[in-house]
C-alpha cells in the first residue's frame, strides 16, 4: 500500500509537467529581441532551435514568426512566400500592439518586394503607417517611409515620392541616425535631380557630408559628384572624385558608374584621353545598359570634339539603338503593371462570385430554417394543446395559414434577391469584358506608339547626320513633355493630355480632349515659378499664356492633373 502511494506520488508531478510542456513552452523572447540588432545571426541561431512550434499559442506564434521574418531579412536569407509573416500580420490587426503590428506589415511589404510584386509591397507599406502618430519607433518609421517614396519613384511619381521621403529624414533625425538620414537624404536628392532641382539636390546631398563620420557611402561622393560637373562646379567634383579613387576598392562590381562620372568629369575638362580610358571600360564591363548608354554618348561627344565624323556616327546610332532598348524596358514594366492590375481585378470578381454564393447559401439556410420552425413549432403546439384547445382548432389553423402564407412571401423575396444578385454578376461580366477590351486597344495603340517611336528615331538620326553639314539649327515649336498620364479607374475613357508650343514668348496648350481642373506652372532655371493657374479647356481650344516678364533662356513648364504628371523643358531666345 505504501509502495503504491509512493508511486502516485512520483507518478502525478511527472504526468502534470508533461501535460503542461504540450500545452505550453516558455520563449525568452525578450533575449532574442535584444540580440536582434547587432547580433542578428545568433538570435536566428535561437528561433531555428525551437521545437513544437505547432504547439504555441496565437500570440507567441505570431511573435514567433515575426521576430523569425526580421532575424532573416537582416542575414540577407532569400524569402520564398509572405505565407509566415501573414500569421503575425492577421494576428497583430487584431490587437492593440501598434509597432509590432506596424513591423509585421514592413516586413510583409520587404518580402513581396523582393517577390517583384510592387502593388501588393506598397499597399503592406502604406497598411504599415496606419497608426503613423501614435507609434514611437522612428527607425521603423523611416525605413518604412522611405520604403514607401522609393516605389513612387521607381513608378515615375515623383510628386508623392517626395513627402514620404521627407518623412523619412525627419524619423531617421528624431533619433540621430546618421547612416538613415545619410540613405533617406541620398534617395530624396535622387527625386530633385529628376525633376530638374539641381539647387535642392545638391542641398541634399551636402547635408549627407556632415553626417558621414564613421562611415562613408561612396555611392553619395559620385552622385554628387556628377550633380557639380553638371552645374560646372568643377573643384568641388574633383575634390569628390579624388576621395572615391582612394577607397574605390569598396565599390567592387559597382565602380562602373563611377567610371561613367569621371570619364564625363575629364570630358567637361577637354582631358580627353583621360576620359576615353574610364569610358571605354564602362562600355567593355559595364553591367547596366544605362550605363553603357551614357558612356558611349560621351564617347560620341568626344569624336564630335575631335572632328572624327564616321565614329561620331557609329557611336549615335550605337546610342540610339541603346535608348530605344531602355525604352521598350520601361514599356513591357509599364505593360506588366497593368497586367498585375488586372489579375487583380481577375482576383475582385473571383472574390465577389464568391461573396454571392456565399450569400445564396445563406439565405437558401435562413428561408430553410425559418420554413422548418413556422412548421415544426406550431405543430408541436397543436399536439400538446389539441385536448385542450379544440374548440379554437380553426383560429389556430387559419393563424397557420397566414403564417405559411408570410413565409411564401419572404421565400418571393428572397428568390427575388438571387436573380437581383444574378444580373450584378452579369453586369461585372461584362465590365470585365469591357477591360478586357480596354488593355487590347492599350496594347495596340503601345505598339502603335513605339512604331512611331522606331521612325522618330530614324527621322532624327538623318536629321543629326544632316546637321554634321549644315550651319543652321533647325527648332520645332512644340514642346516635347514626358512623365505619367495613367488610366482613371472610375472611368472607361481617359481624356488625352495636352499638346505643348512655344512661338517667342507665347506659350500655347491646346486641348485634345475636353479637361478639367488643370494646375499649369512654368519655372525658370533657378527654380522661381513665373506662371501657376489652374485652367480648363474644350476638346480643340487653346489657352495661350504670355511670358513677356520671363526673357530669355532655359524655362521648366509642369501639368499636374489627377490623371498624372508631365513636364519638359523650353528655350525662349532673342526674337
């Protein structure tokens, strides 16, 4: 008897630790975290030991895979699927944990962008900012803000690029992240240069020499750089160069820009040899095709220079060929973007097919159910009460017969409601039809385009050949304009942008299609806005604007719709 109690005794401490290390494992989390930031291989080290991973609860789960996600991202482990980080992102929406639910949702984002899926990056990034006030992390802020501004810029809209990346710098400074502010003032120096504000990017690129102590990015000194060479600020751009030449080592298979930058640096200096060294390196090992372009322009320049007529020529169309391969790039990025937006819309009608199916089924349920109890309790009812209730056996089946009588009406109803429900996805069929049509025409008038394109560039080329024997310059009148000007979602027909012409001083836009709520601004060289209006005009009318107080020289004229963004530059001379 003893010896079974003894055993019991012994046997029930060993049963209940057992249950409770199936229930539960205790995870120093608070560990991993702190090694997370220098250490970021030993606290993945941690996690990969973990064990019955199943069996945690949703909370450590999703602490789990989220602390996983960055310990892999920050020792550069290629990602596969969002599938881990999506427990942590559908656990912390529904909580009040603001900065882990901000950093699951940044991490989520990093993933699908190096899934090259940029729509869905940049939605997890904006989703990430939701509770930007209220969240203290400002290194997660700002990576993620910069995140945000550099997806804009890669799609060309600047205008919204330059907020966020601003943000950015403000977040990195709130804490004194100098290696932050250097990458986010980097990034926002990059948008000025684009969009024609030397002055500002130059700015920019300055503050990041202050902040450069314990590290430098060399990448800033070349940029730079080449921003002096093009403001013919030469000292300033060799004492750059010089200080990359001595750590050019660092750069590795990189260092070809760098070549491209200071072969245009001796070019602009007429050290011409110099330049031809550098340059032809970067056409010979260059891995990037712009760079490649921009060296053999200078290479051509420079045989223009030195009157070597039959390479001049060689070397433009060897550019041209270049421009045109960069430009039907960035179309088929352009073509694959609107593919992306219409499996999405693909997925839209895949999920409201669904809802309504889902919603049939429900009320085929409710009309079900409500059938069986206007039957099942009145019935019962009866029975119980029939000895009773005898005398009133006609009220109370009458009193059924209206209830019965409501029930065929509700069922109408419902059946009502299904074919209402029938034609919305009649009507979404063809919609879809209609897209489907839509990306056709897209398609078509893009190949269109770059036929023209194809002969532009032909036209051009004779035009630069004829030039090489002709003292006279000939201009065209119209300003050529580049930028966005992107399908509205809300509607089947996108009105055309408007044509730009410079006569003098007499600027002139001539509408195409009827447009609205147009923000036109003209800007001279130094950055000074001499003209900003808003107008509207008629399919066919003109609005001509006077720049008589402009004078002469290299003027900037923006459009800014809710459609997109244009721009180009005009010359006004001497009459």
């Amino acid at each position: 008897m003893k010896k079974n109690i003894v055993f019991l005794l012994i046997l029930i401490p060993i049963i209940w630790i057992s249950c409770n290390g199936m229930v539960h494992q205790t995870i120093d989390f608070r560990k991993i975290e702190n090694l997370m930031p220098q250490h970021p291989d030993s606290a993945l080290m941690l996690l990969e030991q973990i064990e019955n991973k199943e069996n945690l609860s949703r909370k450590d789960k999703a602490h789990y895979y989220l602390l996983l996600t960055e310990a892999q991202d920050k020792t550069f482990v290629k990602h596969e699927t969002d599938s881990l980080i999506t427990i942590a992102t559908d656990y912390y929406e529904e909580t009040d944990d603001l900065e882990r639910k901000a950093k699951a949702w940044y991490y989520k984002g990093l993933i699908n962008q190096s899934l090259n899926h940029p729509l869905k990056a940049q939605e997890c990034f904006l989703n990430a900012l939701q509770n930007e006030e209220q969240i203290e992390d400002h290194a997660l802020l700002g990576r993620i803000n910069n995140c945000i501004g550099m997806l804009y810029t890669q799609q060309d809209v600047y205008v919204r690029a330059l907020p966020y990346q601003q943000k950015a710098v403000m977040h990195f400074k709130a804490i004194s992240d100098s290696i932050g502010q250097v990458y986010a003032l980097r990034d926002l120096g990059r948008i000025y240069e684009i969009i024609h504000q030397k002055d500002s990017a130059i700015a920019c690129y300055s503050k990041t020499l202050d902040l450069m102590v314990s590290r430098k990015v060399l990448s800033v000194y070349s940029e730079l750089s080449s921003l002096y060479i093009d403001t013919k600020t030469y000292p300033e751009a060799e004492c750059l160069l010089r200080e990359v030449m001595a750590n050019k080592q660092a750069l590795g298979n990189n260092i070809y820009p760098f070549y491209l930058t200071l072969g245009k640096y001796y070019y602009h200096r007429s050290q011409l040899d110099s330049a031809k060294i550098y340059l032809e390196q970067c056409t010979e090992k260059a891995v990037r095709l712009d760079t490649r372009a921009g060296a053999v322009y200078y290479l051509s320049q420079i045989a223009l220079s030195t009157k070597q007529w039959i390479p001049y020529a060689e070397l433009s169309q060897r550019y041209e060929m270049m421009r045109d391969t960069l430009d039907q790039i960035e179309v088929t990025n352009t073509i694959r973007g609107r593919q992306v937006l219409y499996d999405e819309q693909d997925k839209q009608k895949a999920l409201a097919e669904e809802r309504v199916k889902t919603a049939n089924a429900n009320l085929r349920m409710v009309v079900t159910s409500l059938i069986c109890l206007l039957i099942v309790l009145p019935t019962t009812y009866l029975l119980f009460k029939y000895k009773k209730r005898q005398k009133d056996l006609l009220k109370i089946q009458e009193k059924d017969r209206e209830k019965i009588f409501s029930c065929d009406k509700t069922v109408l109803k419902y059946k009502e409601q299904i074919e209402h429900n029938k034609q919305i996805i009649e009507v979404l069929n063809r919609s879809l039809q209609e897209k489907d049509q839509e990306q056709q025409e897209l398609k078509k008038k893009l190949r269109q385009d770059f036929e023209q394109n194809i002969m532009k560039t032909k036209l051009l080329t004779l035009l630069m050949l004829f030039g090489l024997f002709s003292p006279l310059s000939v201009y065209g009148d119209n300003v050529p304009t580049k930028g966005e000007w992107h399908d509205d979602r809300y509607r089947s027909a996108t009105p055309a942008p408007p044509v730009l012409s410079i006569d003098g001083n007499l600027l002139s836009i001539h509408f195409i299609d009827v447009l609205d709520d147009l923000t036109v601004q003209v800007v001279n060289e130094q950055g000074a806005i001499l003209y900003n209006e808003v107008v509207s005009g008629e399919a066919g009318e003109c609005v001509s604007i006077s720049l008589d107080q402009a004078g002469t020289g290299c003027f900037y004229v923006v459009l800014e719709h809710r459609l997109g963004q244009l721009m180009e530059e005009f010359i006004i001379q001497n009459n």
